[in-house]
C-alpha cells in the first residue's frame, strides 16, 4: 500500500496501454476486492485505487457474511477466502431480550469480522497482485479519471463525490429513514445476534448488537427521532452519547464500557440510482444502493457487485457491453434485497406499536420483519422454537396457524384463508347465474374458510360497469340465496360473505378486459360522488355531486341490500369503503371537497361512511358478522394517510364493525404505490396493533408461508388472496397437502379424497446473485 499520491486534480499516469486500465475510486471492501478480483483475473490490467481516508477512519466496526457470499469468495479468490476464514467469529443463534424474557431462535448461521482487519487483508491480497493502492488520497476528479482511463468504478460509498459529479446522468434519489442511530463497539462476548429492546420513559429504543471478534461485539442504538430528542441525545456530544448509551443499556454490558469511532448520530438514507454506469464509469456498493444496516447487507452487496463486474468484464468482448450485463445482472438482486431492508427499517420505525405484544410473538414478528425469513424457513432452522410459538398463538398440536379456526360474532371461521372478493364482470342487469355460482362454489369446495362474492352494488346506477352483479331486486336475492346454500350444503363448512358497494364516480364504465376504468362507447348512466370531481379529467364523467336527499336514497338502498343479503343466506357482510368507490371517496381529502358536515376534516368525511354503516348494522343480524374494507392509503400526496386509516378503523368500530379488511389505493388515478409482496400488508399491521380491532390482510399475499408468517406474527387475523385463487381453485387444500395437514380446518369434499396427496412436481429455483466466475 502505498502512501499520499498526486494532489487531487492531477491524474497519476494510468500505467501502460497493454491492458485495461482501470481506476478504483474508493478503498471499502467493494473497491478493494474489485480491484484485486480485475487485477487476479487479468495481470496486464493496470488497476489503481484511490482512498481519503486510513484504514482505521473505516465507519463501524464488524461486517457479517452469509454463507453464499463466502462461497463467492472462495470461487474467485481462494487465497483471499483462506486468510479471511480464518478471522472469522461464527455463531448460530438470535437473541431477542424483551419485557425481561430472552427468547433465543438458532439455525441461523452468520459469520463476521472485524472490518478493520478485512480492509487489511483486501489491501494485502491488492498489494500482492500488483495493485497500487493510494491511502489518504482524494481521488481526481470523476471526469478526469474518465479521459485518463479506460474504466472507472466508483465504489466511494453513500456519499458518493463520483455520483454526484455525474448526477444528471446517474438520477441519484437519496431518501433518508425516520430513526437516529449510533455505530458503536464493546468489549462484549456474545454468542449471539442480540436484540436488547427497552421501554423509556422516552420511548422505545433498541440495541442491534452481534460479536466480531470473540470478545468484541458491534453495538448499534437506533430509536426515533421523537424518542432520540426527548431523551436529550440532541444536546450531546460523542463521548456525552456514549455515556448516555453505557448507562441505559447497562444490564447488557455488564460494567463493560461503550468505544466509538468519530460515532455520531445520524439517519440511514437509501440510495437508489436510475442507472449506475455513465460512459466509462459505473457505480458500485453504497455508492449505486444502500441496504439498512439491520439486515446486515451493505458488505454483502458490495462485494457481491465486485464480482459479478469481474465476471463480466471478463465474459464480454468490451467494457460496455459488459457494463451493462453487470447492470442487468445486479439490479434484480439489489431491488429484493432493498425491499426487504426497507420492510425491516420500517418495522423498527415502528416497533412501538409491537412492545406489547407478548415476548414470543414479538420474537417472531421481529425475526420475520423483512418478509425473507418467514414461518417454514424458521420452522427448517429451529422447530422447538416455531412450535413453541404455534403453541402460543393457539395452534393445536400439528395445525399449521392458518388452519387454526376464528370466530367474529356468532361465526366461527374453520380456518383463517378468505377468498377475496374478485369483480368478475359477467353479469347481465346485476343478476348473478351459473358463473358465479361456479365461481364461488369451486372455491368454497377448494377449502377456504371463507369466500366473499365481488363488490355487489346496490342499485343500477351503483354498477361500475354493465357486467357488475346486484342486490336490488327479488330476482337477484333468489339468485344469490343459490349461491348462499350451494356454498353451505357442499362447501365442507366454509362460509359466504357478500360485499356491497357503490361504484360512485368510477361508475358507468366497460368492462374490465374492454378498457378498465374507460367510460362506455354508449348507452352510459350519470354517476355521483361526495364532489364534482371526475375519475380522470377529460376521460371520465364530471358526477354529480350528491345533496341531502341523494345521500339519504343511497344509504336507504344500502340498508336493503343488506336485508335481502341476509335473507339470502351471507354469513358475513362486508361494506366496500375503498379503491375510491362512493363511500371511499368520501373518506379522501382528494376526492372529497365537501364544505358542509360531509367534508373537511376526517370526522366530517367520516359521517355518510358510518350514516351507511348504521343503516346496515341495524337491519344486518346482530349474531352475524360485519366487516368493512377500507383504502388505508391513497399513494398520493394529500391523501387519506396511515394515521387517518387506524383514526378510521376506531370509528367504524366504534359503529359496529367486527373487522377491517384493509386494502390501499386505487382512490386517484395518478397514484404511486409501492409493490411489491404483501406490500398493503404493514397497514393491516398497522391498524390491528394500534387498535385491537381484527383486521383482514390483503394485496400481494401468495403463499401459504405468508399466510402463516403473518397470523404468527400478528400482523393479521384472516388473510385474503386473490389471484392465487384464480389460478388454483382449491389453493387452500393444496396449502393444506403440501403441509401434511388432514385436519378438520381443511376437509376435502367425498368425491376429491383421491386427490388429496400432491403429485410429484418438477422443481425450479428463483435465479441467485453471481456467486461464481465463469471459465
């Protein structure tokens, strides 16, 4: 290693023209191993790294491997892989300390070191192959590099000076957390990942600490900002911080004393790019992405990016073709990885609304956070653990959670699966016929413990388009009663919910597969909202806005809906408050411009909703169930907000509901939702924990896994899905099969017995992160 070059305007010389050229800006991990892996693979490649800082400047303390970044590793650089092994501190288990109970899961399998030392041993392995590594040396400018070299990665971190220069053409969007957090070091042996939550006179803080060497261990402090400024941390210095954090976590040291590294309080930003190379330069690590630090990634990812660049640049005949397979090749993998640090970064923004949880199911709820370890992988890692969970959720003896039966009311669900309601357009003046009753009653046959009809609307006016079912008539009652007792006498116990709803603004359009939301080429009725505010301006209806006399028709024609819906036979009823229909318009700030007792603030958009739903509890069966989905976000700027949506649950139960079924958007057409998987799932969290109120989880939710991962965590009662059961009618005793599962909760009907044992299958595995060099 080499020390202070050139000042940073002037480019040393990039060496001679026999093989690429190549400039390093950065001397982290990812910059380090980079460069080693481009020298190792091609030795008349001329690879230079620039770094600012010392070694012993390096941000934190210990970094943590899996056992797939190790493999890569050991693949590309076996002599690397041997001196690293060896530091490494390994261990197995997780301890979660919370109301004064540890609850410890194992099988988890994590390796660290000192980042210090790695940084040594990178630097080593570069020297050794003949890389020039320049310490306490600002790099030349990112332009200048460019001209002067054939190459220029730029692994210069999250802050990232090369970024920056170039942000025109990389489109940087840096979005800052809602945590303060401090890297600290102790002198600490653990054997353990540990979780040290504590309940403040201040608020909620916790503590991410894991060993990196036997008697070392990182030491991380993260709470909210709020929390973080009543404690006084604003007012303190780094020795007044770490003071602050020895005595409140002192049961945990022991008398051992917290060591900082020019530690200060800040914010974790995610750094995303819309690209990541610009001409001859192409980002790397931290500097193209960040990954929160409680999913321990950040050293993962920039290494694992250092070796697929190689690879690359190796596989492709010129640099920026192999540029581009390197882009291709990490984007996937960074975008799941950066969805999942953001569910964990999100759950320990809130993890005030966890802390009264019971210490098991918080234990499981904190291991699951980021919806990539879930119930049958903690299950593969640790069974006394999971089953000492179920066993606590309720579960009886070999019962996965979601077969485990739920009562609302005077209804007792045999398991905790529910079809969600589908539109499925195939009606002829609102009259259901024999597609809806196959419909349906294949799914109730499919195990289900409850299947819930599409949004039924309550008048002609009320459909949203020509092909949308109704409850206005005598004929369509008869209709759906055929339904209602085919699902009970052949259903195996399911139950059968109907949803009423109003189309409101979004009304009188085609067909799903015709134009979704596009108004009809002819013969379309006026439509009616809380305000004259049209769906899509210029494409959709200008509605009516609605006076007394029309909002008093409309609630009476939801109160007799819900009649016939009971004389029909519905075991439960749900109230369509979302995805902008009538009466979630009402609930938005942006589709609700009222003045008078119907608009302004949340309680005076709340009132026709709950006029509704007082009309339908008092005409609905006192023993039977009622449930009300609601848009818990608008995705949009102004709109109805998470505090809002748990503000809204509490009023509708307030007014009778027995559960929330809680979906998001769909209420403005220029939304911006974040998809992803089980994606609306954290509102549903949300609203349960903050409430107390059962609550229906839906969007994106695939997988038995999912299912059981969010009723043991207790971020849901029931769960709905969809599209799994438009592709598989019986998705539930499939669930039930692929378990090993006979029990009562999932009974197949007489004549199906002989296909209750899954055939045998194929298998196909998700494409992994480059862990190889090929060649």
């Amino acid at each position: 290693m080499t020390g202070p070059a050139a000042g940073p305007d002037t480019v040393p010389d990039a060496g001679p023209n026999t093989g690429l050229r190549v400039a390093v800006v950065g001397g982290g991990p990812g910059g380090l191993y980079a460069a080693a892996l481009l020298k190792r693979l091609d030795p008349d490649r001329s690879v230079t790294v620039w770094e600012r800082g010392a070694p012993e400047d390096s941000f934190g303390f210990g970094v943590v491997f899996s056992d797939e970044t190790l493999g890569g590793i050991a693949q590309a650089d076996p002599v690397l892989h041997d001196a690293v092994q060896r530091e490494f501190v390994r261990w197995q288990d997780i301890e979660i300390h919370h109301r004064g109970r540890a609850v410890r899961s194992g099988g988890h399998g994590f390796a660290a070191l000192d980042r210090r030392r790695l940084l040594v041993l990178l630097a080593e392995r570069c020297r050794a192959l003949g890389v020039r590594v320049h310490v306490r040396t600002p790099a030349p400018p990112a332009a200048a590099l460019a001209a002067a070299y054939d190459l220029v990665v730029a692994a210069d971190g999250a802050r990232s000076a090369t970024r920056a220069g170039h942000a025109d053409a990389f489109g940087p969007h840096l979005t800052p957390h809602g945590c303060r957090y401090i890297w600290l070091s102790a002198e600490l042996p653990l054997d353990a990942f540990r979780f040290e939550i504590l309940q403040t006179p201040h608020g909620v803080m916790q503590a991410h600490a894991y060993p990196y060497r036997a008697d070392a261990a990182t030491f991380i402090v993260e709470m909210a900002e709020d929390v973080w400024r009543r404690a006084g941390f604003d007012a303190l210095d780094e020795a007044g911080s770490i003071a602050a954090c020895e005595k409140l976590f002192a049961q945990v040291l022991d008398g051992r004393p917290l060591r900082g590294n020019r530690s200060r309080w800040q914010y974790f930003t995610t750094v995303v790019n819309d690209r990541w190379r610009h001409g001859n330069t192409v980002l790397l690590g931290d500097a193209a992405h960040t990954a929160h630090f409680s999913i321990g990634s950040g050293t993962k990812l920039a290494m694992e990016d250092a070796l697929a660049l190689a690879a690359c640049l190796r596989e492709h005949p010129d640099t920026g073709t192999a540029l581009a397979a390197y882009e291709a090749e990490r984007r996937p993998v960074v975008a799941s990885t950066q969805r999942a640090a953001l569910a964990s970064s999100e759950w320990f923004e809130r993890i005030a609304q966890y802390v009264d949880q019971p210490p098991l199911q918080f234990a499981f709820n904190l291991l699951t956070r980021s919806r990539r370890v879930t119930h049958d992988n903690l299950r593969l890692r640790d069974r006394e653990f999971t089953d000492t969970v179920e066993a606590a959720f309720g579960a009886p003896p070999g019962t996965p959670p979601m077969f485990t039966p739920f009562t609302l009311r005077g209804l007792t669900l045999r398991n905790r699966v529910v079809v969600s309601p589908m539109d499925l357009y195939t009606a002829r003046d609102g009259l259901p016929g024999d597609f809806h009753l196959v419909h349906l009653g294949a799914r109730a046959l499919g195990g289900a413990g409850l299947v819930m009809t599409e949004m039924v609307c309550v008048s002609p006016e009320g459909r949203i388009t020509p092909g949308c079912t109704g409850l206005w008539s005598d004929e369509q009652e008869a209709a759906w009663r055929r339904v209602a007792d085919f699902v009970h006498a052949s259903g195996q116990g399911a139950a059968v919910g109907l949803q009423l709803g109003h189309s409101g603004r979004k009304g009188s359009t085609r067909l799903m597969w015709e134009g979704i939301d596009q108004p009809l080429p002819d013969g379309n009725w006026p439509v009616v909202a809380p305000s004259a505010l049209p769906y899509r301006s210029g494409v959709n209806q200008v509605p009516h806005a609605l006076d007394q006399a029309g909002l008093a028709r409309i609630r009476d024609q939801f109160a007799a809906a819900a009649e016939r819906g009971a004389r029909a036979g519905f075991d439960l009823l749900e109230l369509h408050c979302a995805h902008g229909y009538l009466l979630s318009s009402f609930l938005s700030p942006l589709t609700n411009h009222r003045t008078d007792a119907y608009g302004g603030d949340l309680a005076g958009r709340l009132r026709f909703p709950l006029d509704v739903l007082d009309a339908v509890r008092r005409v609905w069966p006192g023993d039977r169930p009622l449930s009300v989905r609601i848009s818990a976000t608008d995705w949009a700027d102004g709109g109805t907000s998470g505090d809002d949506a748990v503000e809204i649950a509490r009023a509708l139960a307030a007014h009778g509901a027995d559960a929330v079924d809680v979906s998001t958007g769909q209420v403005v057409a220029d939304e911006a939702p974040a998809f992803g998987r089980s994606y609306q799932t954290p509102f549903a969290d949300r609203i349960r924990n903050a409430t107390g109120l059962p609550v229906i989880a839906v969007g994106a939710i695939s997988s038995w896994d999912d299912v059981n991962s969010l009723l043991l965590a207790g971020r849901a009662d029931l769960c709905a899905l969809a599209r799994p059961h438009l592709y598989d009618p019986h998705w539930t005793l499939h669930a039930a099969a692929e378990q090993g599962y006979e029990g009562p909760a999932a009974p197949w009907p007489p004549s199906y017995l002989a296909g209750r044992r899954p055939p045998p299958t194929g298998r196909t595995d998700a494409p992994k992160p480059r862990l190889t060099l090929d060649g």
